[in-house]
C-alpha cells in the first residue's frame, strides 16, 4: 500500500532487503561474519537469530567469550564485522547508489572555509563536580576516591597522575582535531578550545547550533577551520557564518571527505556524533567511511573516541578478582533476595572466568541495557572494531570507556533515566554531561601528548581485546559485586518512586 512505502533514501542508507531499508539484517549480518571468523557455529546461531531485539545481548557476549578463546588473527573479527555491514548499506544520490566505499566519488560543489579564532585565555584543566570546580590537589584526591571506590580503573589514576606532572600537555597548540559531533554532550569542544587545540567541528547545519559552536570558539584560545556552504563576508556576529556552517555526515559525505583532503595533518579524527534509533547507526558508518578514506588519503591520520560503559567487555583478571571480594562481602539479604527471585536479582557479577590459548584469564563485563536497543548497540560496537582494526594496522588511536552519564538522550526515556537514578544504591556512580566531558577531553590531551593510554601500535599487549580497559571509568559497572543486568530493574524501580 502507498502509505507504507519508505521515502526515498539519501545519503548513507540500508540497502533494501525484501522490499525494506532496515538495520536489522546489517546488525545480524556484521555480528554473524565477525562471530564466524573465530567460531563458525556462533556465526550460524546468530545468522538464524530471529528474535534480534531481545536476544543480541546474549550474541554480544558470546562474541566476547569466542574471541578470548580463539588464538586467531587479533585483526579478523572487526575486519569481518565492518566489511559486513558495509556490505548491507549504500550511498544514495538522486537516487543513484553506489557503494559506500565509493561515496567520494560522487563529491559535488566543494566547500568553502572559515577561520575563527578564539579571544581568551588558555585555561588549566578544571573539572566541575557536584557544584564545584576541582583543580590541581583536590582533582587527585576526587580521583583517589573514584580509584578507591573502583569507579574507574587504576590506569584512569596514572593517566591523571601524569597530567598533574605535566601541565604543559594542555597546550594544545600544535594538534589539529577534527570534532565530527562538535555539539554533542559529551564531546571535547569546548576543552579544546579552551587548551588552544586547531578544531575542525563538524556537525548539522542548523544556526542556532552553530551559534552555539561558535561561541564556544570564541571563548577559548584556539582556532577553528569551518566548512562553509557558500562565502561569507566579514560580519559583526556570528549569525552569517553560522547561516553557512555545518554539514550533514549522512548525505554530506563525499564533500566533507573532498575538503578535509585539503587540510595539512596530522590530523585527530574524533568521531562522537550521536542520532536516535537506526540513524544513528547510519551516523556511525558515515563517520566510520569518513575516517576510512583519511587513512588512505591522508598523513599522519590518527583516531579518537569515545566508548559506553553499557556494553560487553573483557576485563583482566585483577578486576574479577576485586568484584569477587565485593560479592563475599556483601551481607544476607541480596543472597536471599536471589534465591527468591531464582538467580536473577543480585546475580554475582562474574560467575567464571575465560582462559585464553596462552594460559591468561579473563572475565566478560557484561552491562548491556536492552532498553538502549541494538541499534545503539551496533553503532558503538562498529566503533570499537574500527579502532581495533586500525591499531592492529599501526594507526594510532585514543579509545576511552566513558562513564554512565546523565545526557539528554537518556534522561529523555523514563526508564532509564529512573535506572540513572537508583544506581548510586547499588555501588554505581552516574555522571553529569560536563563532568563526564571535562575528564574524557583530560584523557584526550593525555594521548594525543604521550604514547596513547590505549597501547601505542606495535606495542604488545596481553590481548587485543583489552585495548580498551587502559584508562577505563565504567562508573563501577565492572568492580561491581553483582551483575549489571540483575540490578538495574531494582535501581530502575527505586528511581522510578524516588524521581528527582
């Protein structure tokens, strides 16, 4: 019927399966080829997954718990994922598809550039926390605590003990850092500017943002390169540029990919643009193709992210073994309370470990919240297999877990936002967005200045998979004595009686 038809596709886009462009076929799809190159039965299990929105959690961590296992290849399971899902999108102009490995060719009228400079003063780092702003000794000591608490991990501790000894790193002078996201929540903008960074913010042409961004600019003590649709003159404010500003990642590709060309390097790519539902994943292959065409074109390209604690991971053994001790110690009422509810409340957080074919063990952080949806869930894990795949080939990269945080997105849907809220019962601390920001773009500037918290290429490491443990402030979410997913309901329905 007419009204169920699609509206025509633009830019990046599912390719159409059975008659629809949707995401599922590419989740299955890239989690299916990733899981077959290390375990072909998990391949085929979740290739015949038909109930994809209650059961990719399970698949996710079952993925983690093959690649342990396997002495494989460390680079064949994000380089199967990615070319997978590749395989199930396109690009589409005046409706006109092509691969979107070849999206660039399809590039039309170029962009034009605007400088702005930034008029204050470079500014130390300053971290503001439960109403108020924590520098030099009392930062370290908010540290120490979260350390202690096992809120972050204790390399979050070194990297921040390393910033304190030397300040000069917050000179960011010398980098150029390409923000795609420039507006989002949790994104380094603002600290880079204020560090004295050359940025290249990249997000939607809406002016009322990029007014917004500007400012920002101007306020710091750096410079911004901006990608402009047409000239503009020299105004008195910043409404005609920001008039001009922004360009869509999505349909906006191929001329983003063109004028980012033509920038010297070295260049920091920073991919932490954020849409709802499926878009979002489309946002993530863009930022993804994006980042793919600079390494091949570019000098000195490097890469940089941001990841979600809730998501599967695998942690060190020191790290279960510190959960364990949490778990002994926890009193009678959460083992009652698992007996009566058959296992499924105050489940221990690692009930075994993994040993991989050298003879290390592991455990698989599991905090997936399926309220986030697979969508989500795909972009994030698209994500980490690019900057997995990319230090396996010698690309540098700054790849930090970042804690559970109250933003917009997820204060807009009412459960988890009442989640949010009941954490803090159950040893899990939750940040606001401009404490969150300030500390990542901390580690940022940790990286971009020494050998990256997250091994330098060529480096070895226990496993591969622990690329992304250096520095990791998960919130408590992996010290934690009790599983994530056998808590958060009750932290949900604590939050849900107690609103505020």
């Amino acid at each position: 019927m007419a009204g169920t038809q699609q509206p025509p596709a633009r830019g990046v886009a599912f390719r159409m399966v059975e008659g629809r462009r949707g995401s599922t076929p590419a989740g299955r799809a890239s989690l299916a080829a990733a899981a077959a190159a290390v375990d072909p039965q998990l391949g085929s299990e979740i290739e015949a997954e038909r109930d994809w929105r209650r059961r990719y959690g399970v698949h996710l961590h079952a993925l983690v718990e093959a690649e342990l296992r396997s002495p494989g290849d460390a680079g064949a399971v994000p380089r199967a994922g990615l070319d997978a899902c590749y395989e199930q999108v396109e690009f589409v102009r005046d409706r006109h598809a092509v691969p979107l490995t070849q999206a660039v060719e399809l590039a039309g009228e170029r962009l034009h550039t605007a400088q702005v400079r930034g008029h204050g003063p470079t500014a130390p780092l300053e971290v503001p926390y439960r109403g108020r702003a924590l520098i030099g000794d009392e930062l370290a000591r908010q540290v120490d605590r979260w350390v202690g608490a096992g809120i972050v991990e204790p390399s979050f501790g070194d990297a921040f003990d390393r910033l304190a000894a030397h300040p000069e790193w917050f000179d960011l002078s010398r980098f150029t850092v390409v923000v795609l996201g420039a507006g989002a929540e949790l994104g380094p903008l603002a600290h880079l500017c204020r560090w004295g960074a050359r940025v290249v913010p990249i997000d939607l042409p809406r002016p009322g943002l990029w007014e917004r961004i500007l400012r920002t600019v101007r306020a710091g003590s750096g410079t911004a390169i901006i990608p402009l649709h047409h000239r503009v003159g020299r105004s008195a404010d910043d409404a005609e540029p920001a008039a001009a500003a922004g360009v869509d990642l999505r349909t906006g590709l191929p001329e983003l990919a063109r004028w980012l060309e033509t920038l010297p390097g070295p260049l920091t790519i920073g991919a932490y643009a954020y849409a709802h539902g499926a878009e979002h994943v489309l946002v993530a292959l863009a930022q993804d193709a994006l980042a793919l065409h600079l390494l091949a074109h570019g000098e000195q390209v490097s890469l940089a992210g941001l990841l979600t604690p809730t998501d599967v991971y695998a942690v060190p053994e020191a790290v279960v073994t510190a959960s364990r001790a949490r778990y002994d110690a926890t009193g009678p009422l959460s083992r009652v309370s698992r007996s009566l509810t058959l296992g499924r409340a105050f489940a221990p957080n690692y009930p075994g470990t993994i040993r991989t074919a050298d003879g290390a063990r592991y455990g698989v952080a599991d905090a997936i919240v399926l309220q986030q949806g697979p969508n989500y869930a795909l972009a994030k894990r698209l994500q980490r297999w690019r900057l997995r795949l990319a230090r396996h080939e010698d690309v540098r990269v700054s790849a930090n877990v970042a804690p559970a945080t109250r933003t917009r997105s997820v204060i807009s849907n009412r459960v988890l936002a009442a989640a949010y809220r009941g954490a803090p019962n159950f040893e899990v601390e939750v940040f606001e967005p401009d404490t969150a920001s300030a500390l990542m773009a901390a580690l940022l500037a940790h990286d971009l200045h020494r050998p990256p918290a997250t091994p330098a290429p060529g480096t070895p490491i226990p496993h591969e998979l622990e690329l992304f443990t250096e520095a990791a402030a998960h919130g408590g979410l992996w010290r934690n004595p009790y599983a994530a997913g056998s808590v958060l309901p009750l932290a949900a329905a604590l939050g849900l009686v107690r609103p505020g």
